[in-house]
C-alpha cells in the first residue's frame, strides 16, 4: 500500500483477511458479488428505462396539445398505453411504486420497468445481509429477473422501432411534431 502525505510517500504492506465470523470462503464471496453486480446492473438499467417511458410519455402529452385531430388524438392516447404497459406506474414521491405487484394467489404481473426497479432492489437488499454464497434458488430468481429485463428492453426497443415509427408517419403526415426514438442500448453482464 502506498500512501501520500505532503509529498512525502509511505509504503507498507498489508494482508486482507476474511471476516472470521463469515461463514463463506472466497470463492462464495466472489459468486456474491457477481450477482450483486448483476442485479444492480439490471436495478440501473430499469430505472433507465422507466426514466425513458416517463420522458416519451410527455413527448406524447406534448404531441397532443393545440388542435390534433381524432385521429392522431386516438393514436396518441393508443400509444401511451402501451408505455404504460412497458413503463408501469410508480408510487408518488419515490423510484419504488405501484409496479403492480401481485396479490395472495394471483397471477403474476406482466414486467414492467418500475416494477423490475422494485424487484432488482429486492434482490438486492437480500444478498447484502451476510457474506454467504448465493443459494441456487437467489441465483434462479435472480436470472430470472434479468431475462424478464431483457425481454423488456426488446420489447422497448421494438415499440421504438415500430410503432413509433408508425405513429410519427401519422404525426408528419398531420404536421404535428414527431417524438424521438430512445431505445436502451444492449448491455450483457
């Protein structure tokens, strides 16, 4: 270790040990923060999204002021559903919110962004307790998680391809303003 006071250098060595109270070897520890990592990459990247939807969403708002006519009325109040659907609704006040969560027995809820955010966050705060390697079952539901994300992201990226596509050629076509495409660039971690 060097070490810089005043212009003055001081080196020494030191020797990091493990936590004796921890019940995991190195390896363990490594295979914990991997997913950590992982899921904190996943837990950005929604709320990057979720950011996305929001910022599009009032593009659309926007598109939709002065005098449109019923049909690009119709078509923008179409197209924001389905950013609502891929986006999802967070609670006032926070990143963490109504991502629809499911209830005793119900189905599970389709993926949204805001919902991955809570989830990813989940996943999260449960491996941060303790130094232990991760169970299969955290791995799983972990991977699962992801490839829920990632399924997202494409379907983000294709309704920004597509059906974005489709509707500026409605707005040109009305002289109202076109939206800007913003897809998620492909991350894999």
């Amino acid at each position: 270790m060097v070490l810089t006071v005043d212009g003055k250098t001081y080196k020494s060595s030191i020797e990091v040990k493990n936590d004796p109270r921890s019940p995991t070897n190195p390896s363990g520890l490594h295979a914990q923060n991997e997913l950590q990592l992982k899921v904190y990459e996943g837990d950005k990247l929604a709320w990057e999204g979720y950011e996305k939807v929001n910022a599009m969403r009032a593009a659309v708002k926007q598109a939709g002021t002065g005098t449109p006519t019923d049909e690009v009325k119709k078509a923008l109040a179409d197209f924001d559903t389905k950013l609502v659907a891929i986006g999802g609704a967070a609670a006032a006040g926070g990143r963490r919110g109504a991502g629809g969560f499911r209830g005793p027995g119900g189905p599970s809820p389709a993926p949204t962004f805001v919902r991955l955010v809570g989830v990813m966050t989940g996943h999260i705060n449960a491996l941060d307790p303790g130094d232990m390697a991760p169970s299969e079952s955290q791995r799983k539901v972990c991977s699962a998680s992801c490839e829920e994300l990632k399924a997202l992201v494409k379907k983000w990226n294709d309704l920004n391809a597509k059906d974005l596509a489709a509707l500026n050629a409605l707005l040109e076509k009305n002289k109202v303003a076109t939206i800007s495409a913003s897809p998620i660039a492909s991350r894999d971690r």
